[in-house]
C-alpha cells in the first residue's frame, strides 16, 4: 500500500510512546522509520523486527567499554541500535572535535539498518561515514559509504562475511576526507547506489511511499494495542473498573 512520510511518523511515534522507554525519542525513531522506508529499504519491518528488543530490554545505560584519543567501543547489551544510536554519534563527535579521523565500536546490538537517517545526516555537517556489519543470514555483509558531496550513500551486499567480528556488532568510521573503498567493496555480489537511493526518495516524495501491507498491519496493531492497553491503565488509575 502507498502511506505518506507522515502517516509512518505517528504511527511509529505512537507504538514508540506507548513502550514508555527511559531511553530513545520517539520522534527520533520514528524519523528513522521512515527515511528508511523512503529510502527503499523496508523501515517499517526494520521496526516490527526491532519491537521485541525495544518491549523486553532492560533501560540500562550505555557501557563505554574502551576508548583513546581516536576511537571508542561500546556495549549495548544486546539493546535496539534505535534507541541508542542518536546519543552515540553526539557524544561521538564531540569526542571527534578537530581529528581527522574517528571510529567507533558498537557491540551486543540489533537492528542496525535504523542507524540510516543518522548515518545520512552526517553528510549536512561535511563528514564523511563509513559502516559495516555482518549479518547472521544473507547478505553475510554490509557496507554503507558516504563521501563528501554526497548526499545519499553507496551500500554494497556481500554473500560471504568479510570481517572478523561478531554478527551482533557494528563499526562506523568518521572522517574530514573521503574514504577510499576500493580495497574494501572488493567483490561486493549486490549494490544499492547513491543515484538508485536517490530516485527512490525522489519518488516517494512524488508518489507516496510503498510499505508491504501485512508489515504495515503489524505496525497499525501495534501502536493500537499499545494505546489500548494505555487507555485501560488510565481509566483504572482514576478510578475506572
């Protein structure tokens, strides 16, 4: 079915709300959801996938697990990259200041496709990102790359893993210059260009975004169920049966 951005803004912001989370904003994620789906690249089953994390975690704060003048790791606890990723590139970046060159380590966490909307906006403050993570099914791997002057990445797909870390873990770099990924996309079996994600957002513009029905059922139950179970407790705590 076709929805528009803002369509797909309240409703994850109401199944958000409702979750009564210490951690994350749900404008946030639900901007997250929706640049995702914009992009072409399935935010809303990205944030049906990622509703058990957010609705069982614990509201534990972030571990910083080591960190020296040029990178930093984190623990999330097996936590949604949703709630914690806008405070990690924050803090990130002021920790960044005048360097050339940042990464950051985010281990134990879901979701990573979320990290989108915040990986893109870093092309407004003129740096450049580079993110890979591997995954538990195919693509073994993924690799966003965002230049200077531009401003939608190039991901690329891999069949095999081509790292040497977790499945659970992500590593995003930051720098003043461009990256140079030839050594690094070597091989890719899939990719999405920055022109293809460009169109792409161009048109949902245009014509309204497409989100596969059945996923977007599961949202619309979701942020009901929520609001219901929210009304329920309301009317009992002001003396209702």
């Amino acid at each position: 079915m076709i929805v528009s951005r803002n369509e797909i803004i309240s409703t994850v912001y109401k199944a958000f709300t409702g979750m009564h989370r210490e951690v994350g904003e749900a404008d946030l994620v639900a901007t997250m959801v929706a640049e995702l789906q914009m992009a072409g690249l399935d935010g809303v089953e990205q944030f049906n996938n990622a509703t058990p994390y957010i609705l069982t975690e614990q509201d534990t704060p972030i571990d910083i697990i080591s960190q020296s003048a040029n990178e930093i790791r984190f623990n999330l606890h097996s936590s949604s990259l949703a709630c914690h990723l806008p405070v990690i590139m924050d803090y990130a970046l002021e920790k960044m200041g005048d360097l050339d060159h940042y990464k950051i380590y985010i281990e134990n966490c879901h979701n990573r496709w979320l990290a989108y909307s915040e990986l893109v906006n870093l092309s407004a403050k003129g740096i450049a990102c580079l993110a890979k993570w591997d995954n538990g099914s195919a693509p073994k791997h993924t690799l966003f790359t965002l230049n200077q002057g531009f401003t939608y990445p190039d991901i690329y797909f891999f069949n095999e893993i081509q790292a040497n870390y977790n499945t659970d873990d992500m590593v995003i770099e930051l720098a003043t210059t461009n990256f140079d990924i030839d050594n690094e996309s070597r091989d890719f079996d899939h990719k999405i260009s920055t022109d293809e994600l460009y169109e792409t957002h161009k048109r949902a513009w245009k014509e309204g975004i497409y989100v596969d029905d059945e996923q977007w059922s599961t949202l619309k139950k979701t942020a009901a169920a929520i609001l219901v179970e929210n009304s329920e407790a309301s009317s009992k705590g002001a003396g209702g049966v």
